[in-house]
C-alpha cells in the first residue's frame, strides 16, 4: 500500500530538520527552480521522492544519507535564472556541494550524490542513494515543468 507523504515527511524531519530550519535552506524559498516551484518545494519534493523509490523497489538504503543528500542536491543558494558564473547544468553540482560543507557535515554517500545528481551530466553515480536521487530529481522536474505548462493554458 502507498505511503501517504505525511509518513515520509516525518522521516524528513528526523533526519533532516536541521537542514530544513537552516537560514539557507530557508533561503531556497526564493530561488525558483522550475516555473513557479522554488528550490525549497523543489529539493523536499525529489527528498519525499527519493524515499517512495526506494521504498517501492524495496531498496536498502543508508535513509539518514538518503534524505540527506537529497535536500542538500539544489543547495547552490542562487537562482539559476539570473546571470552566474558557468554552465548551470555543470557547475551547481560543485557549487551546492561546497556550500553544504560549508553549512553541514557531509559525508561520501551525501557528497557523491549532490555531485552526480545530474548524470549523465557530470560525475558518475557511484551509490545506490545517488542512482535514487538522480531518478528521482528528474521525475520531479518533469511533474514540476508539466504542471507550469498546464497552468499556463
Ligand atoms: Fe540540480
Ligand atoms: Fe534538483
């Protein structure tokens, strides 16, 4: 049976709600990532995601790593929208994964999956929370950019 996404988002705040309460990560709120959904919906959205994958494929997963990393995989704390140093799709991988050291204690499960999110761009997925993660950050971005196109008919 479904989970409703009440039960993964308590799951969420056990693991993750010192990243949720963080001034950066309240920060994500301004920042839009895909029409009219901000970084914040955006990186909660691909983290609910992440743990329905892995609950639905029965997948044995480090969870504290897993709603870690995906929180933190957008964490590059500028809108991508206006003007920035390099090619986003490339660069905010590292960028996100810098200011995550900066702000949090990241291990190598949360580091190789905010820096391979977007393979096949970039680094390779080197474990199965990253694999999760980069099915689940495009899931949401398509749902994400769908919805926007219907609401603009
Ligand atoms: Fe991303
Ligand atoms: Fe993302």
């Amino acid at each position: 049976m479904k989970k409703p996404t009440s039960d993964y988002m308590a799951v969420i705040e056990l693991h993750g709600g010192d990243i949720l309460l963080s001034d950066g990560m309240q920060s994500e709120k301004q920042f839009m990532q895909h029409g009219t959904t901000s970084t914040f919906s955006h990186s909660l959205a691909v983290t609910v995601m992440c743990l329905r994958i892995a609950a639905a494929l029965r997948l044995k997963t480090h969870e504290r790593e897993l709603v870690r990393g995906a929180l933190l995989h957008d964490y590059c704390l500028y809108d991508w929208h206006e003007p920035h140093k390099g090619l986003h799709a490339f660069s905010h991988p590292k960028a996100a994964l810098e200011n995550a050291r900066r702000d949090f204690e990241v291990g190598k499960i949360e580091q190789n999956m905010i820096l391979s999110h977007m393979w096949p761009l970039g680094k390779l997925p080197r474990c199965r929370e990253s694999f999760i993660l980069c099915l689940a950050d495009k899931l949401c971005a398509v749902r994400e950019t769908f919805r926007r196109k219907k609401k603009e008919q």
